[in-house]
C-alpha cells in the first residue's frame, strides 16, 4: 500500500554553513568593526550576541539572508520579543523546533480527514504517516498540506509505491 512520511526537520549541515557565512560577512562589515558580535550555533540554538540592540537586530538580518540563500525556512524558529540583555552586550538566542509535536499531528490529520481525500493519516512519534490505495491521493495530499497554513516547514520523505 503506497506510503509516505510528513516530518520536520532543520538541515543541520546547511544551518551551521548559513551561520559560518553570516559570521564572515559580520568580519568583513564596516558597520561591525571594532565591536563584539557573534553568531554562534548549539545544537539547534543560534545565538546572536552584540554590543547593542540595534546591532542584534542587524546580526538577525544579516542571519536571515543567509539562511533564505540556504533554502532554510524561517518559519519554525522561536524567536523571543526583546533580546537579553547582560553586562555590556545584547544577546537573542533563535531556537529551530524540530518535529511534529502532538496538537500540530493532530491538526494535519484533520486537515485531511475534512478534504475527504482517500487516505488515512497517523501520528507516529515526531511524524505523520499517510496510506491510501492510489499514488494519486497521496499526491493531493502533499498538495493540501503545502497549500495549508501551517507555521512549521514541512518535508514529505519516505515516499513508497
């Protein structure tokens, strides 16, 4: 029975290249020189550091850019309000959620229960697992969920005839 998998997921390796250049350009900026900023990754936490608000908000700018250039979306990320503000320097740490939690597993498996699509939806774990008869109902599927209003980036992976 033909199958396939909704995850999401952050490319890790594209991530940690999209902060290295974001980085390098931050070293080669004459807006930056002569003050400390750092965009730094842990795990999936970047941590973007200045000497002032206006400057963070110009390395979430300048991160912004390259991550676009990286086809990583800006869609799943935490980003709070005001950045930290500690001693002499600006921090704002963007946090990229990974998988699917259990109310967002539940809201694609109704999205495709009410399109009356023949294929049935199940929440496994950090995934949504999509069965039907035909390729063809699976494809509508892909296609009513990259065409919904969900905040989280979306992967379709594990496709199976």
């Amino acid at each position: 029975m033909p199958s396939f998998d909704i995850v999401s997921e952050v490319d890790k390796v594209e991530l940690k290249n999209a902060v290295d250049n974001a980085t390098r350009e931050i070293t080669t900026r004459f807006d930056f020189r002569g003050v400390e900023a750092t965009i730094e990754l842990n795990d999936l936490t970047v941590t973007l550091t200045s000497e002032s608000d206006f400057q963070v908000r110009q390395l979430q700018d300048v991160f912004n850019n390259h991550c676009a250039k990286r086809n990583i979306s800006m869609a799943g990320i935490e980003i709070p309000d005001e950045p930290t503000h500690s001693g002499k320097t600006y921090s704002l740490a963007l946090t990229f959620k990974q998988g699917i939690d259990q109310p967002l597993g539940k809201e694609i498996t109704k999205k495709i229960k009410e399109s009356k699509i023949k294929v049935q939806a199940s929440i496994q774990g950090d995934k949504v697992r999509i069965t039907g008869k035909k390729r063809d109902d699976l494809q509508q599927a892909i296609a009513l969920l990259k065409n919904s209003d969900i905040e989280l980036p979306l992967q379709f992976e594990n496709f199976r005839d």
